[in-house]
C-alpha cells in the first residue's frame, strides 16, 4: 500500500463514522419538517475535510492511536488530502464557516453550489513572477461526496417564449425551443462540532444529455462544451468579469437549486400555491452572483405552478434575503442585456419586476426622474446593463451588509436610495447588519491544539460551541505563569513554522524575530504594496546603521492576484524582488527577512495564523467590507496593525483599543480628502524615507537587470493612488514603530496578545448565524 491508499482507509474509515449521523439527521429533518434554510453561493471554500471532520464527530484521539498502533503518521497522511478549493477568498471561506456553524446549532440548513472541476488555480512563484496552474483536485478521487443521480435535473437556456392569447408576459408562459444541460448533484456531509448533527452541501456538475447526432464521433465530443459549465471557477476576487460562461454557471446553480427546495417541499405534502411556502423556506443570497433565483423562481411559480403575479411576488420577496459583500464599483455585477438574452424568459420577467418597481418609486417619489434612472434595475446609458444588486434588493425581505461599518456606508451612501423607499413603504428591518465571523472549530481548535489545550485547562471545554466564555480568561492577564504559557505556545508554533519554511522553500527565518503577517488576495485596496514599502524603510534603516537596535521582523506575505489583474501581479513581483536584495544582504542578517508564502491557501493558513505575532489589516478605510483574517489572527493571539476598517472597528471595540495599533485616515477623512481634492505627489514630496523608497524601486534598486520595471508602476502610483497608500503612509510607519517597541517587552505584548484571545467570542460564526436565523430566516438555533 501507497501513503496515498493509507489515507483513503484513513478517510473512508472516518466517513463510515459519520454516514449513520448523516442518514439519521435527514430523516429527522424528514419527520420533522422544520423551516429549511439554503444558502446558495457560487463558491465553497472548504479546505481540507479529514482532520475536521474527526475533530466535529470527537474521534480524533482515537483515530490518532489508531494510526500510531499501525505505524502510521496521521500527520502525514493528513497532508496528502487535497483541498477542496471552490472558492477564491474572504466570500467562500465564510460560506464554508457559515456550513459549521449552522450544522453545530443544529438548523435544517444546505448549502447549494457548483462542484468545479478545478479549483482555484495553484500558484507557483517563478523568478519572482506569479504562474498560474491547474488545480486538478480530483486526480485521485475525492472521499467526502456521494453522486446523487436519482436528484439529476435539467437546465435549459436559449430558446424562445411563447405567450398566453392576450400575451400578457406576467401570465403563464412556455419556453421552448431550448438547449438542455443537466445537473448532475454530489452530497458533500457537513457535521456539526459535538452534536450529531450532519447537513448536506450540494453541489452540482454539468451534464450533458444522450442526444442522437448523424455524426457520432462530434455528437460525443461536443459533449464537452455543456458539461464546461461546471468545468473551472472563476479566479476573480472583487471583480466582476461579464463573461458568458459565467452567466451560464450562475444560472445553473439557481435553476438546479430551486427544482430541488421545490421538489423537497412538496415531498413533504405541501402545496406550493400555498402562501404559507416562505415559512417553511428561506433562502440566502450569497452576494449577486445568485441573483437570478428571484427571477428563476417567479418563473416557476407563474409559468409552472400557474401562480398568479402578486401572489407569487409575495412569495419570492418573503423568501429570499440578500447579502452584500462589497461596496467597490468594479466588483458590482451589471450583466448585459444581450448575454442575459439566453435566458429569454427570466429577462421578460426582470422586466416587469422592473416596471412594477418604476411604479412604485413613482408613486412614492412624485416627479423624481433622476431617482428613477439611479434605482432602476436597468441601467440605459451606453450598453443596457441590469443591475443584479438593485434586483436582489427589490426581490428580497433582508438586505444586509457584513460589519457595522460596511452597512453603515451601504444604508448611507451605496443603497441610500433603497433605504428612503423602504421607509416610505413601511418596511421594518429590511437593511441589517450582520458581522461575520468564524468557526472557532478549524480556527481554533483545529489548527492551534497548543493553545486550545491551555484554554481548556483554565475554562473547561465547553467553549468551542459558546465562544463568549473566552471572556473568562481576562482575569488570568495578572497570573504571570499563564502568560508564559500563552507565550511558550507560541514559540513552539512559530518553530514549527519556520520549520515549515525552511524546508518548503529553503529561507532560514529567525523564530525569535517578530512574525509580521499579511495573508489575503492581492488587490490594490488591501494595500500590500504599503507593506512592501516599508520593507524597503525597514532595509534603508539598517543599511545607514547597522549597528543600531533594531526589532528582527520576519515578513510573510502571502496570496493569489487574478490572472488577470496586471497591477497586482507586479506587486507580487515587486515584493519578490526586494525579499531577494534583502535576504541575500550579509549586513542585514537576520535582523530582517522576507518570505513570499507560494500559494496561500485554507491549508497553509492553518500553519501560518497560529505562528503570527502581527496581522497586517491595513486596507484604505471604508473598502474592506469585513475581512474574517483579522478575526483568525486575534483568536490564535496575534496583534492586529490596521486601520478603522471593516471589522477591525469592532474587534477594536471588544478588546480595547490599547490591545490593537490602529492607524490612517477613517471614512470621513477619505471622504474628505476625495472632496478638497487628493494630490499623491504632495506626499511623496513631504516625507523623506518614503520618496527615497520610492526612487529606489523605480530606479532599478531592487530589479538591476530590469532597471525602468517598476517605474511606470511607480508613476502611476505618484500620479493616481487611488487608495491613498501615500496619505497614510507616514502615520503606518510610526505605528510600526510603535509595534516595534512594544515588541521588546515580551511579558506585555503577550498580555496584549491574552486580551485578543479573550475580546474575540464575538466573531464566533455561531453568533453570526444566530443572528441571520433569528432576525431573518425565522427559525431557532437547537444546539
């Protein structure tokens, strides 16, 4: 036997474990009929299954003995597991969170998406370059998903609609002369930590059907072009790409998604023209990318079920909810008219739910043209566009944002339009805030067993699924013993890491130097190339003394750019190119090194976030919605260096703000400095170790071979900046100094980093999915 065959014994071994559970919790659901919640997403980014799903189901010791007795190396075989990586950030990892949590409180939940061929792309760093390559994640098979075929269904497109006699398009109508695809489910269990409880994530792959062809051989190889819909995810983070491709997979989930909560519903003996369906389904919104669902099911219930209009909207509206992720324009989804043209009935619909919406403005707002073209769903000016935003936001009862700030800066500026109108309608609580937050079990339990074990010893065992008993250790800041436990613990995390580093990458990096973090997709807003140049401060120091004191500071970057997101591929490139000026320079030692951690991924933060001293958050104020790495880094005591930005203003909150170093400009100051006029140039002009870093990089310093590289990206920084990196940069160097300082007293910045741990039971995903359950789905947590 192969390694690779122990672990599939490993992992069938523990799926039998679980399989009873399994079974056992969809017949209960069955019996029971309780609500249903789907959370429909376009991206699941699960990570890896086997260590977690041990963890959840309270076999992980005995499965460790298990394998010692064989002679095996759990460990070991653990790192042969692929990870399943559907999903390419912040979106899909919450998604895979929200899975947890809902299954450890015990809600009749399901996630619905597409099971890609291919994952995100795995990154290779090739002479400092970012290189794309294929994530082919079920080469040896996958042990966590069952096919489902009996549930297979089909998904039409293109085509024609026929129209009743009086041709009324919100009366019954047929599509016909459509192409078919079918979906094709696989049943991924989610078990839930300590309970019994086992859902179901169901994710769908195309298929194409048995068509009879002239011409066997072609009619066989065009299979392939139906069956690419589920073929690779899209590697775009916060950009929106109006590709046809993507329409189709985003139509392809809805339609497969809503004849499966159909079918359930009615196995159950419910009539679906029966007004009471929304409370027994709620469905959430992961974003737009979802957004045809509101169409796709008033196409069913009007074309299908013979519904009448308002009756059916009601339906809908009381239904689905609908969450924001962003407020950056270029990541807001506006499809083309022409490409929505595939699915000519949904657009028929948009239509009228479009005109009815017009109507309703009208009558509210008398007269108000211009509010009319800024609220419609279909925007006129160039290319008609429909906006999917502004259409979740009509056809849902639940609009909510994912900080406090975030849905502060949507209800006050993005959605403000909405907002007015729905007070004029009398709605209550239609926009909400609901902080994210995440699971304590990977987060936690799973990849810090050091620090978890010395929590247990002090509060018990209980507060895996009750987050908030971390407040219980906040007395235990004065007990020196502990905090030289807490601080021992992550000594031995970051030797293992360094460990790690050394062998993957060949960097030998000092463990006692201060572990300074950022690790999150590369985009200009998050501001890693602010972090770059203070490498390059942090070098020019010890070069002009180099005997002076000076903090050792290792400084792991680590993330994917878009493929093809040009900027962001130079600031990979860029970083690369100082880390190799600067880790290869005898005067700076190890006072200073710079790793570029290759391809970041769920299972490289598991080793990378309990080894961090600081978390890099340092997004321009007002653009990161939330951010759910910051919470990671405080729940496994690293210090955050960030601005007042998505949840760090609440983390801020909770822990005290002398527990966090915040620094830059807040909202109202960018928004500020946008009005009277924002000038870069005056910046770089006015503080010194920042023009000298920059003439550095864009002279050629750190790229000999290529001296002009970085200069047109060092221009264009000059000239536009659009995030403000120069106006905040003063203010983050002397917060790294400060960082620096506080660095030196081990003894306090450990109470320090004692005081996240305790401030973090708020950013539990149990206490988000709580919230999302009582105040929008209309059912009660049963853990």
């Amino acid at each position: 036997a192969t390694t690779r065959d122990y672990y599939f014994a490993l992992a069938n071994t523990v799926r039998d474990q679980m399989v009873g559970r399994w079974i056992r919790t969809q017949q209960y659901y069955y019996e029971k009929d309780p609500k249903r919640v789907y959370y429909l997403s376009l991206e699941f980014y699960m990570g890896r299954a086997l260590q977690n799903t041990m963890l959840n189901l309270g076999i992980q010791s005995s499965c460790d003995e298990a394998m010692y007795q064989l002679g095996l190396d759990i460990e070991e075989l653990e790192e042969l597991e692929e990870d399943a990586g559907l999903g390419n950030g912040g979106l899909g990892r919450l998604a895979a969170c929200f899975l947890d949590s809902m299954a450890t409180l015990g809600l009749a939940a399901y996630g619905y998406g597409i099971r890609y061929e291919y994952g995100i792309f795995n990154q290779k760093i090739r002479q400092g370059w970012q290189v794309e390559e294929a994530d082919d994640w079920l080469r040896y098979g996958n042990a966590w998903d069952k096919a489902r075929p009996e549930y297979m269904v089909p998904v039409h497109y293109y085509g024609s609609v026929e129209h009743g006699a009086d041709g009324d398009w919100s009366k019954p109508c047929k599509w016909v002369n459509s192409q078919v695809v079918f979906a094709m489910p696989y049943d991924t269990p989610t078990p839930g930590y300590g309970n019994n409880t086992v859902n179901t994530l169901r994710l769908y792959t195309a298929k194409s059907p048995n068509s009879f062809n002239l011409d066997y051989i072609q009619a066989v190889c065009d299979r392939n072009l139906a069956e690419n819909i589920s073929r690779v995810l899209y590697p775009n983070d916060n950009f929106f790409e109006g590709k046809e491709l993507r329409l189709k997979q985003e139509y392809f989930v809805v339609c497969a998604t809503l004849q499966d909560i159909i079918r359930r519903f009615k196995s159950a003996h419910h009539n679906v023209n029966c007004h009471h369906y929304y409370q027994e389904v709620a469905i959430q919104l992961n974003d737009t990318h979802p957004s045809l669902a509101i169409p796709e099911l008033m196409r069913l219930l009007i074309d299908i079920e013979e519904m009448e209009w308002d009756r059916a909207w009601k339906i809908v509206v009381n239904t689905c909810a609908y969450t924001n992720h962003t407020v950056l324009p270029e990541a807001l989804e506006r499809w083309p008219v022409h490409l929505l043209e595939m699915l000519p009935r949904h657009l028929e619909i948009i239509y009228i739910i479009n005109q009815k919406h017009i109507e309703n403005i009208s009558k509210h707002f008398p007269g108000d043209m211009d509010r009319l073209r800024r609220m419609s769903l279909v925007e006129e000016d160039g290319e008609k566009r429909v906006n999917m935003a502004h259409l979740c936001i009509v056809g849902s009862h639940a609009v909510n944002g994912v900080a406090a700030i975030h849905s502060k800066i949507i209800q006050d500026s993005v959605f403000k339009d909405f907002v007015e109108l729905s007070e004029k309608m009398g709605e209550v609580n239609k926009f909400q805030n609901k902080t994210n937050g995440i699971t304590p079990r990977r987060w936690l339990l799973l990849c810090n067993p050091g620090l978890a074990d010395l929590i247990a010893e002090k509060i018990g065992e209980d507060w895996p699924k009750n987050l908030d008993q971390l407040r219980e250790l906040t007395p235990l800041i004065d007990n020196p013993a502990f905090i030289r436990s807490i601080n021992q613990v992550k000594q031995e995390n970051k030797m293992k890491l360094a460990g790690f580093i050394e062998k993957e990458w060949g960097i030998k990096v000092n463990p006692a130097s201060m572990f300074d973090v950022q690790v999150k997709r590369i985009h200009e807003y998050k501001r890693q190339l602010m972090n770059a140049i203070h490498m390059v401060v942090m070098y020019n120091r010890i070069k002009a003394d180099p005997n002076k004191d000076f903090v050792p500071r290792t400084v792991m970057i680590g993330g994917k750019a878009a493929p093809g997101y040009h900027t962001a591929k130079m600031i990979i490139k860029l970083i690369n190119s100082i880390a190799s000026m600067v880790n290869n320079d005898p005067i700076v030692g190890d006072k200073l090194k710079i790793v570029y951690l290759e391809n970041y991924r769920v299972s490289l933060a598991e080793k990378v976030i309990p080894a961090a001293d600081l978390s890099e958050q340092i997004s321009t104020a007002g653009t990161e919605a939330s951010g759910t790495g910051n919470m990671k880094f405080m729940l496994n005591g690293a210090l955050t260096i960030g601005t007042l930005d998505g949840a760090n203003v609440e983390m801020a909150e909770e822990m005290g703000g002398e527990n966090i170093f915040i620094f830059g400009m807040k909202v109202h100051e960018v928004e500020e400095l946008d009005r009277s006029g924002y000038n870069a140039r005056s910046f770089y002009e006015s503080v010194p170790e920042l023009k000298t870093a920059l003439d550095q990089i864009s002279s050629g310093y750190f790229s000999p071979l290529e001296p002009d590289q970085f200069q047109h990206f060092v221009d264009n920084l000059i000239n536009h900046d659009r995030f403000k990196l120069l106006a905040d940069f003063q203010s983050y160097v002397e917060c790294q100094d400060r960082v620096s300082e506080a660095f030196k007293d081990t003894e306090q910045w450990t109470k320090m980093c004692l005081a996240n741990i305790a401030a973090s039971g708020k950013f539990s995903s149990d206490r988000t999915i709580s919230e999302y359950a009582r105040e929008i789905w209309g059912v009660e947590p049963q853990p």
